[in-house]
C-alpha cells in the first residue's frame, strides 16, 4: 500500500500546510494513533 508509511498494512495521512509545514499521521483505520512532524519545504 503506497500510503502506508510505517508497513503496518493501514493508510496513513500526509499533511503539508501551504505555509510549507508537513506532518505525518499514523492511522489504525479510521482511527488516529500518532503524529510525526516532517521538515518543512519550500513553498515558492
């Protein structure tokens, strides 16, 4: 599953804000288990 950053077999949710912050959340289905916060990238 391409969406599954840490191979459990769920999707997880990548967010980046337009101010260039991004954050990971790691799902168990349809429920929130925890967060990562990424670097930031640029935006222009």
């Amino acid at each position: 599953m391409k969406s599954d950053f840490n191979g459990h077999g769920k999707a997880d949710v990548l967010w980046q804000n337009t101010s260039g912050s991004r954050a990971l959340w790691l799902m168990n289905g349809s429920t929130f288990g925890s967060s990562i916060f990424l670097p930031s990238v640029a935006t222009s």
